[in-house]
C-alpha cells in the first residue's frame, strides 16, 4: 500500500481562495502515512547491537540508570517508544559505538577490527583514520608512488 494515500475534497469560497465561480475544488492532499517500518522513527539496529555486545535489556536499562527500566528498553528495541536523538547519546556509549552506526549500520553487517579501531579510537585518531584509508582506496603511497 502506498504511503500517499489520502483524498480530499475541499469545500471553499470564491472570495477566500480566488478560484473564480467555483466553490468546490478538488485537492489531492499527499498525508504522510506512515509504513510499519517507519513507527516511532523508523528502523534501527538497536536489537543487533545489543546481540553484537551481548548485553541484554535489563543490563542496558540498569547501566542506563535513572528510572529507566527493561520494560522501557523493550520498547526501544520494538519500536513501540522512539529511538530520538536523547536515547541514542545515552546508549550508544553502553554498547561501544555511536549514535549513528546504531541508527544506519548491523554490527553484523561490518568488519569487528573495523567497529573496534574506530569506537577506541579519539576525534584526532578518527580523522587519521579517514586520511589513512583514503590513501590505501586511491592507491597511493602519499609519496608519489604506487602501492
């Protein structure tokens, strides 16, 4: 079923909306319908990361602290609370990545050597690590010569 889905019919006067002698006009409205998929911020890899670092829901919610509780926890993983901006800085730290690898990458889907440089790894090191690899993807040295 498409997410745009929503017809209307709007009743209105000449005067207001300056459409001549009519006083009926129809109007596709495009409503935001929002997919299964997409609730309460669409998907993320929460549940994954949580497998990945082998931490279950009640360690999350007590490392959380707080009042947070597994039953809250629960419902970030299934989606039946939102995962926003404030629970990704609060968790990510716990599971030994960032706000935005949870969001847009499966731990399982990535190299572990890779996920583990980059989450020890400072501000400083993380943009030595980005010049590093754009280096060994051009296929250069940095010296003039090839690999």
């Amino acid at each position: 079923m498409s997410r745009y889905s929503q017809i209307a019919n709007v009743v209105s006067s000449p005067n207001i909306r300056n459409i001549g002698n009519y006083s009926i006009c129809d109007v596709s409205h495009n409503a935001n319908m929002v997919d299964e998929d997409d609730k309460n911020g669409g998907p993320n890899h929460l549940r994954a990361w949580m497998r990945f670092r082998k931490v279950k829901g009640a360690r999350l919610a007590e490392a959380l602290g707080g009042n947070v509780t597994p039953g809250m926890v629960s419902d970030l993983v299934n989606s039946n609370r939102a995962l926003s901006a404030k629970w990704l800085r609060r968790i990510a730290p716990h599971l030994k990545t960032t706000p935005g690898l949870l969001l847009d990458h499966d731990p399982f889907d990535l190299d572990e050597d890779m996920i583990d440089l980059w989450t020890k790894a400072n501000d400083v090191q993380r943009h030595q690590i980005i010049d590093l690899a754009k280096v060994v993807i051009k296929g250069r040295t940095g010296t003039g010569g090839s690999v």
